[in-house]
C-alpha cells in the first residue's frame, strides 16, 4: 500500500491529450449537429416540430443522469472498461437512429446515445486527473474546455450540410462512425490503479441527496439551468423558423443564427 501511494503521480499511465479532447467531445457533439435537421426529420417521421423537438430535450436529461453514475462506476471498476462500454453503446445507439422508422425510435435512441455519450465528458476529465500533476490537469482540462466550446458553433454547420447532400440519417451514421473510430481506445492505459471497494452509486447517491439539501447549492443550480435554458430552447425552435418560415436551407441555419 505504502510503494502505490508513494508512486509519483507522472510515472502513471497517460492518454494522448488529443485521444482525450476527442473522447470528451463525443458527448456534446451529438446535442448539436442533429438541430439544423430538425425540419427535415420531422418531415420524414411525419410528426410535430415539437416531437422532433424532444429529440434535444430528452437528450439533455440522458446527459445529466448518466454523469451521476460514471464517476463511482470509475471508482470501482476502472476507467477503462466504464469508458469501453460506453462508447459501445453511443456507437450502436447512433446506428439504431440512423435507421429509426418512427419518431419514438428516435428518441429511444437519442436516449441511449447520450448515456452512452456523457461517459467521455466525466472519464475523460477524470484521466487526465489521473495521470497528471495538478498543473498539468489544469492545462490540459482548460484546453479540453475550449475544445468543447467551439464544438457547438462548428457542429451545426456540419449537421446542415449533411442534411442538404445526403440526408438527415447520415449525421448519426457519421456520428456511430465517429464512435467506432474511438472504439480502438482497448489500447488506452488504466489511468485509476486504486478501486474504491467501500464506496458506490448507493454512497453516490446519498452525497447528491446532501448537496440537494443545501441551499447555496440549490440556488447555484437554479441560476445555471436559469442561463442555459433560453438558448436550449432557441435551439430546438430555431431550425423550424429558418426552414419552415424563412425558407432558407438546413445548411444555412448555423450562419444564419450567428447574424
């Protein structure tokens, strides 16, 4: 026990930081490159705009449950394997989405995919943790961050043009390929040698259930939710106005909302 504490924290197995960008983006691009076709979809499926609309909805709250349970999972078994199965399953749920016959398919698999998906936003983060001295991690974790940031202004771009040529279905099989590409992560090293025996989801969940009883934790989470809400719900409304309204095509939504 003494020699695995000792050891120093760069001698541990590390990632490729650009492997690491790549796995943490995963999740968040599939919130926005499937919103220019939106229309296009709901065209297809013959539902409502607001059907497609909860495409993104129940996304996000597939995003925000799945992160709850990635970390103690880590915890326990390691990051390697919870990452595996999680790429497996955003993989295979772009794949059932590509050929979803129905607007409930779809959004089964939207489900799925974001469980899967919000894997790479906490493991990725977690490794570099891991393998990293706490200036390193602060480098490496801002980097990842911007990252993230410019993967929502180029995303929609990409998902109008795919829309245009091919097709709306070809952005999740683009996305499924994506996760395939990534599926190669067997070589990645195990970044967490020291499993967590005593703590789990059951200890997880007891310590959310504390932070909820908290005030100042309730009020920063209520302001949060208060400054990203609005953009949400332009972005599901959005494509409808441009293509439906103003007769633009899905690949001029991005440049369009960005005037």
């Amino acid at each position: 026990m003494h020699s695995m504490l000792a050891t120093p924290v760069f001698a541990r197995p590390r990632p490729h930081p650009v492997l690491l960008i790549a796995i943490t983006v995963v999740g968040t691009l599939g919130i926005h490159v499937f919103v220019p076709a939106f229309p296009a979809a709901a065209r297809d499926l013959g539902v409502l705009p607001g059907t497609i609309q909860m495409t993104i909805t129940l996304y996000l709250i597939g995003l925000a449950i799945g992160q709850l349970f990635y970390g103690p999972l880590s915890d326990r078994f390691g990051r390697r394997p919870v990452l595996l199965i999680g790429l497996a399953l955003y993989t295979v749920a772009s794949v059932l989405a590509a050929f979803s016959s129905s607007a409930g398919a779809l959004i089964a698999a939207r489900i799925f995919r974001a469980l899967g998906g919000c894997a790479g936003l906490v493991l990725g983060r977690a490794m570099v943790r891991d393998g990293t001295t706490p200036e390193q991690a602060m480098r490496q974790l801002a980097l990842m961050n911007a990252v993230i940031a410019i993967a929502p202004a180029i995303s929609p771009t990409v998902g109008g043009l795919l829309t245009s040529w091919l097709g709306w279905r070809t952005i999740f099989a683009m996305i499924g390929l994506i996760g395939a590409l990534t599926l190669p992560l067997l070589t990645v090293p195990e970044t967490h040698r020291r499993r967590t025996t005593g703590q789990g989801i059951r200890a997880a969940l007891v310590g959310y259930w504390r932070l909820l009883r908290l005030r100042t934790f309730r009020a920063y989470v209520v302001g949060g939710a208060c400054t990203t809400t609005s953009m949400y719900a332009f972005l599901s409304a959005s494509p409808f106005l441009f293509v439906d309204v103003l007769h633009r095509r899905p690949a001029e939504t991005r440049q369009k909302k960005s005037v």
